[in-house]
C-alpha cells in the first residue's frame, strides 16, 4: 500500500501535463469517425492539403519517463488515431504541416503496473469514466528548416506547439520537432502504413515545477525526491499513411460492413467501454445473424480484447451460429469457438471443436490450431 501510495503521487505529477486545465481550449479536436480508427476530417482542413492518417497499434507513439534512483516509470501509448495535412504545394510551403489533431483513449496510457494504471485512469487522476480521450493539436510548426532530401526522405526541423486537452481544460506545450516525408517505394516490413508516410517526432522534458507541482510539507518533498526524477521525460512518435486505415483492404467488401466491425474493435479493443460495446455487438449480431464472418468477428473479438467484464455469453452464441451457418467447415470459426468455451473454463468443449478445427486447417494455420489443441488438453488433463 506504501508503495502505491508513492506511486500515485508520482503518477500525479506525470499525468498534470494532460490534466492541468487552463482555460478554454482554441479548437476542440474532432470526433472520431462512425468505425472510430481514424477523426472526422474538418472541411476547413481538407482544404488546406493532403490528409494523411495515423496507423495505430505498432509503435510507442506517447511515451511519459520519470528515471529517478529508486524509482522509474514509464507510461506509454501506441493506440493514438488522428490526422494530419500536407500542404498540396509542399516544396512552396513554409511548413510541412497545415493542421494535425489526435486523440488518445486514457486507459490506453499505462505503465504495465497495474495498481499505477488503476490510479491513473481512476476518478483522482486522469478520470477516464468521465474524460475517455486526451486531445492533441498541432497548433503551429515553425520556424523549419530542411535538414535532408533523398529519394527516400524530406526531413524537416523546427519549433512545433501543440495543445493538449483533457478533463475540460488544455495547456500547451512548445519543443523542437521533426517532420519526416517519405515517399511510397517498397512496403516496410515492420510497418501496415501503405502509400506515402509521414513521420512526426518530438521530445521534450519538464519539472514537477513547471507545472506548478511542489510539496508544501519539505519532509514529503524530501521523502518522494528520491522517486521522482528531477526532469519528467515526454516523447511523441506518429507514422501516418496518406491511405486511410479504415478503408477496405478488399476493393469488393462493402465499406459498412467493414466499418461496423472496426466500430466494435474500436469500443472492445481501444476505448474499453463495455457496456457500450456489448450494446452494439447485440445489436450487430441481431443485423448480421445470417453473416457468418461478421459473426465470428464480433465472437473473436469478444474472446481476444482486453476488457472487463468478458461477456462470454455473447460470444458463444455469435461463434455458434458462425459454425452453424458454415457447417463446421470453416476452422477459422471453429477456432473462435474453441477459444470461447476455453476462456469458460469448458476445457472438454474447447478440445472436441479445437480438434475439428485442426484437422480442417491446412498450410500456416495449421501449426497454430494444433498448438493451441495441445494446450487446451493439458487443461483439460488438469482438471
């Protein structure tokens, strides 16, 4: 408890970048879109260039670091979404950047430790229940200079603000930045971003002081100097592709059925909002009742995201009608299904359709499901 106690604290100061409310902010951030991966393009901002869109889930894109002797955290976020405009005359522009604003889910900043992160999205700190998402704007990029051009990048250096809002208020902050344009030339291996990318780094330090923090009692201040780092360490990493992550990858699928089974990852996966997911997981499954793999999405999803509570009972009835509208030929669905009654506890149940989805799978699906067989009978051994 002493060491929670401590932490807290800590996680005061590194959260008052993003809570200090001090006034109004200029231009509140946009919404996101219907299927939620991206924000709803101003008319305004489509005017002044090309729109590139952030990928989220492969890189660290927020990173929060207090490195003090006897204590380091290090809060991180990588499921940032938003946009950004390039000039359409980049070469006369005087900045590579005509507009940018993001938004950050708040239960998505976290440390890995989980009595810090319970403080940090709780009603003390950053208060997700009620402030779900942190704003980020660009305001100004100034000051550039082009420090590279090659064939494979246009690198450019200059004095970025950018305005954070969160629990009501904002605050802004200016640091030295990097904008990097690269164009489309081979697919990186690393990365989902197609077409051209743009890339936006930044990173910045300030004091418990510079946000108006101090200790009114100096034996607390002596007490927590040792915890808490001198300089909190703040750094922003964004890869955007000019091709937005919410188009279908397929040119025949149907935009809204794709788009509704991303509005479901969104809720699950990045907003942990359960009681708004499952009311529309219903309400999709009711929709797509004779849709096989909409229902196996909603099932899968339900099985794989990080959320409590788990509504298993939901997804056993989307996985069952998955398999039943396949007739057991798909291994895919049969792998959901196994996987629900796993996550139940019905070790029996996952193995008897784990095994039917492993003697259908062929090529690299194979290996995995027969895997995951194997695992499944060692609970069920166990029992």
């Amino acid at each position: 408890m002493k060491n929670i106690a401590l932490m807290a604290t800590l996680i005061s100061l590194l959260s008052a970048t993003l809570a200090l409310a001090q006034g109004e902010s200029s231009s509140d951030v946009p919404e996101r879109t219907f299927a939620g991966q991206t924000l709803e393009v101003r008319d305004q901002d489509l005017d002044l260039g090309e729109v590139f869109y952030v990928w989220p889930g492969e890189d660290a894109q927020l990173a929060m670091i207090s490195s003090a002797p006897e204590q380091q955290v290090v809060l991180t976020s990588n499921r940032i979404v938003g946009y950004a405009i390039v000039p359409f005359e980049r070469e006369e522009a005087a900045s590579p950047l005509a507009a940018a604003s993001f938004r950050m889910p708040v239960v998505q900043l976290t440390s890995g430790i989980d009595g810090v992160d319970q403080l940090l999205h709780g009603p003390m700190l950053l208060d997700a229940a009620s402030h779900p998402e942190v704003g980020l704007q660009v305001v100004s990029f100034s000051d550039v200079s082009k420090v590279e051009q090659s064939d494979s990048q246009t690198v450019f250096r200059g004095t970025m603000t950018m305005e954070v809002q969160a629990k009501g208020g904002s605050r802004r902050f200016t640091f030295p930045a990097q904008v990097s344009l690269r164009p489309f030339l081979t697919m990186a291996p690393r990365n989902p971003v197609v077409g051209d990318r743009l890339v936006i780094e930044g990173q910045f330090e300030v004091t418990p002081e510079d946000l108006g923090l101090t200790f009114a009692d100096p034996r607390m201040q002596a007490r927590m100097s040792p915890r808490i780092a001198e300089t909190l360490g703040v750094r922003l990493y964004l890869m955007l592709g000019n091709v937005d992550p919410e188009k279908p990858g397929n040119p025949v699928d149907d935009p809204r059925v794709i788009h509704s089974r991303i509005r479901l990852d969104t809720l699950l996966r990045d907003l942990r909002d359960a009681p708004k997911a499952y009311a529309y997981a219903r309400g999709l499954m009711k929709e797509s009742w004779d849709d096989a793999e909409t229902l196996n999405h909603i099932a899968n999803s339900i099985a794989t995201a990080e959320i409590q509570p788990r509504d298993l009972g939901l997804a056993l009835k989307a996985a069952s009608r998955a398999v039943e509208l396949s007739e057991e030929k798909n291994p895919a669905y049969l792998d959901t299904l196994a996987e629900v009654y796993f996550l139940g506890a019905d070790y029996a149940q996952a193995v008897q359709w784990q095994e039917k989805a492993a003697a259908l799978a062929q090529g690299r699906m194979a290996a995995p499901l027969q895997s995951k067989l194997a695992r499944y009978k060692a609970f069920a051994a166990g029992q």
